[in-house]
C-alpha cells in the first residue's frame, strides 16, 4: 500500500515568526548573513571553504542568471548559477567574462594600435562595451603602451574621415603610470592622489601589463560585501546537467567557474548520483550542489553521494507546473522543515554540515527570513531577479505597465529537457513550465539592499545576530485563514501613493 502523509504540506505563507528577547547588542549593524555555501566537516573545526555574504543565490535560468546579472549579484555578496541550457562554449564565456569583470589588476580586452583610424576604434568599443582603450605598439593587450584613448577623447561627427587613434590619444608621456610590482592599495593611492580615472602598470620594458580603475576602488566602497575570491575576482557559479557533464565541468572549470549545480527536476535519481560520484572522482576539488529534493531520503542520498550542497523544492517555482501536469511536489515549508532536519541528523552522525538551499516557494521578503529560520542557509530565487535591469529579458510595457519576461525552463519557449531528463529518450514529453511577464522592478542593488534590510531586522526582533542563530532559536507558528486576513491591511481604504520621479 502507498505511504500516507496525514499532515497536510505548508506553504511559507501559512507561518509567522514570534518575537524573541532582542537584548542592547542586538541590532542590525551587528547582523551578519554570512552563510556557508558548500559542504564541511564542522564537528573538526574546518572552515568552509566558500561562504556567501548574503544568503542568496540567483536560479539556473535563461531569463533570469546570465553574466551580467552575476557581477551584480556578487557585487551584493550573492552567487548567481548560470544557465545551463546554451551551448558549453556560450556558459563557459559567460563565466569568464565575470571572473575578467574585476581583478583589481584588469588585462585590457579593448586595443588597438596608433595609426588605425577613428572607424576601427569606434567598432572595438562597441564590441567590448568598455570605452577606455589601450593604444599598444602592436595593438595586443600586453604590447608597449604608447597612449589611451577613451570615447571621451573624440566626437566621431567632427573628425575627419581619415582620421587616426595618435591624433587623438593621450600620449605616453602625459600618463601616469605604475611599475611591474605595485600594488593595488599603492596604485588607488596613485589613482586619487594624481586624479585619474586609470593607472595603466607597465613592466621594465614599457609593455602594458595591467590597467586599474578608478570605478573598481569607488565600488569596494558602494559594495562593502562584495563576494571575492583569493584573486579578488567574483564568485561565479554554474548550472550543469546529466548528460553532457563530462564535457561541460572541465570547460566551466577553465574558465573559472567556482561552484556548480545538477539543475534538475527532480534530484532524487541515479543520473544524479552517477553524475557527483563522476565529477568528484575527475576533479576532486569541484564544488557540485545537486538536488531537487523535498523529504529526508531524498536529501540522505544526495548526502551519501557526495552533494556539496542540496536543493529542496517541486513545483513551488512561480512559473512552475510541474505540481498540475504530474501531480509531484510538496509545500515548501513542509520540505524545507523536514529536509533540515535530516541534515542536522547527517551532521550528528558525520561530522559534515552540508548547507540546505530552499530553491522555490518566495512570494514575499520574510518568506526568506522563514527559509533560513526553518533551516535553509540561504535561497535561490527565479522571479525575484528576473524583475530586474540586471536580468537578460527585454523590458516591455503591457497594458500601460512596465514589465520583464519570464519563462520557466520547462517551457515551450527554453525546451531544456536535460533539467527534466528521467533517462529516456532525448527531448520535452510535455511543459512543466510557463511563458511569462514579471513586474519590472528597477536596479537589483536597491531591491536586494531592501530585501536583505528586512531579513536583518527580523532577526534582531527574534533576538539573533546571525543565521546559524536563528535556526536555533526562531519561533514558528502556523496561522490559521483568518490570521492572515488580519495581517494585511484591512478595514480601511488605503491612500493610492505616487512615487517622485
């Protein structure tokens, strides 16, 4: 006979957090959401070897993780997980543009050499999108620097049509410069002291070795939490699949790629395990999450695979219907509760806390504050990122409003089936997913910044600092209906209020 589960799955909107004893030291300058992202063997003492600063991370999704979308996350102290569903080539550039975003020591990408004209340089910025150009003898990145020009430098409708890069460069001799060995406190030393906008670092020879920015040192400041790595490049992550891993870990890898996910489904498989105990015995150092998964066997065998990290969620996605066509699923704060807890019971028996992602299910900001309390150490979110300028969706008006598209990735429209492969034959049986538009909702800066700002202050009413403390200590209980009517406004007409522009 089948297994019955009596209590019924719950939704993040059917609980609230109570209150705990918020003492002097408790609030939000001395929060922290640091939160560790793969596994490790905490009963040892060892650290984790990749943390987050905040605990969110962006979903395996065309419409929503591409490589813009990942600077400005981990511009935040998030990871995005580019999609998988392109071409190994395309994902792997994509990683490697962000790792090449910022190094604090930046190989130009854009050069050109002195006697071409105007017309090339012009095309060269239009192809790289950045606008300062190292003018080298041999026009490589890495050949003796005799200038930069920036679009600054030239107004292409008053120039002639012959007209070259040297006549409108700023020469080597009006530039300051740094030597091979500097470093980067010394060179945004140099940058603000002689007011400039970039400090080209030069070997003996005069070949032009690094460029550093103005704008790189003035965002460490807008972004006290940036995620770094050793190199001072951001963390990226990447999403792979069953099937074409074997060719597509090493490609991500060289590029550069930090940490990955199996993006599927349904992670409870024999694919899924094949695929952690390949990639781990090929490459022992890579970093793979896996999942979906919503009960405590599912996240048990995930565990003794080798997960780095795992996935709770079915058909909780907004744009997800997979729960209507097959029927499988489960609330998901009912399987967040209980994937926690068989986490906590691995790391009894273990020694190995492997950290809990809650993939799905966040309508509202303090669903993510129930996430973490309920055990997750942070959040993967579709919908949320894909409001934003970051996201790579076209931004449209419809019906007077202005709004992005969004799609899921068992629709029509993205056809990844790898994501819903069961082994079969190659391809879509049916959609798990929709085709759709999201409320576009401005910069993800200020967004995250609002949502993290509530997450901070819900933790200081429940009395903690950080996130490890309120899976200990957070106070949860179900409401009922009528609670939540009583939630909201209600009883009163609410003013219509008009943003100043």
């Amino acid at each position: 006979m089948a297994i019955f589960f009596e209590e019924p799955s719950h939704t993040f909107d059917e609980y609230l957090l109570i209150p705990g004893y918020t003492g002097p030291d408790c609030i939000p300058a001395n929060v922290s959401l640091q939160t560790p992202v793969v596994r490790y063997n905490k009963k040892k003492g060892e650290k984790c070897p990749l943390m987050m600063n905040i605990p969110m991370t962006s979903a395996v999704m065309q419409a929503v993780s591409d490589d813009k979308l990942a600077v400005a996350l981990a511009k935040e102290g998030g990871i995005s997980f580019i999609y998988g569903s392109q071409t190994i080539e395309n994902q792997a550039a994509m990683v490697a543009r962000v790792k090449a975003y910022k190094a604090g020591f930046v190989t130009s990408d854009t050069n050109i050499r002195p006697d071409q004209p105007l017309t090339e340089l012009v095309a060269a910025i239009e192809k790289t999108g950045h606008s300062t150009v190292a003018v080298t003898e041999d026009g490589s990145a890495n050949g003796k620097l005799l200038g930069i020009i920036t679009d600054r430098d030239f107004r292409m409708s008053k120039a002639a049509p012959d007209a070259k890069v040297k006549d409108y460069m700023t020469p080597l001799s009006s530039l300051v410069m740094g030597k091979e060995g500097i470093t980067l406190d010394e060179a945004n030393d140099i940058i603000w002291q002689k007011k400039v906008n970039q400090l080209p670092v030069v070997d003996k020879n005069g070949n032009l070795l690094h460029l550093i920015f103005r704008k790189d040192a003035a965002s460490h400041e807008e972004h006290p939490l940036e995620l770094l790595d050793e190199k001072k490049r951001y963390i990226v992550g990447a999403g792979i699949n069953t099937r074409d891993y074997m060719d597509r870990v090493p490609a991500l890898l060289a590029a550069g790629v930090d940490v990955m996910t199996l993006d599927s489904s349904e992670g409870f498989t024999e694919w899924q395990k094949r695929a952690l105990h390949d990639i781990h015995a090929k490459w022992p150092d890579a970093k793979i999450g896996a999942g979906n998964v919503v009960d405590a066997e599912g996240f048990r065998f995930l565990a003794d695979a080798g997960a780095d990290f795992v996935k709770i969620g079915i058909g909780g996605g907004s744009i997800c219907i997979t729960r209507e066509q097959k029927g499988i699923g489960r609330g998901q704060a009912t399987a967040t509760i209980e994937v926690a807890k068989a986490r906590d019971e691995y790391y009894r028996e273990t020694g190995i806390y492997v950290p809990l992602c809650s993939d799905g299910g966040i309508v509202y900001d303090h669903h993510v504050t129930l996430a973490l309390a309920m055990g997750a150490d942070f959040v993967m979110l579709g919908r949320y990122f894909a409001r934003f300028d970051e996201s790579p969706t076209n931004k449209l008006i419809v019906n007077g409003n202005y709004v992005k598209e969004y799609w899921g990735e068992g629709s029509n429209r993205a056809r990844n089936w790898q994501r819903y492969d069961l082994g079969g034959k190659k391809g879509m049986a049916f959609e798990e997913g929709v085709d759709s538009y999201v409320p576009y909702a401005g910069s993800l800066h200020d967004n995250v910044t609002l949502t993290t700002s509530k997450v901070i202050h819900a933790m200081c009413n429940c009395g903690v600092l950080t996130i490890p403390e309120l899976q200990q200590k957070a106070k949860i209980t179900l409401v009922s209906a009528a609670s939540l009517r009583e939630g909201g406004a209600h009883d009163v007409i609410v003013k219509n209020t008009v943003k100043a522009n």
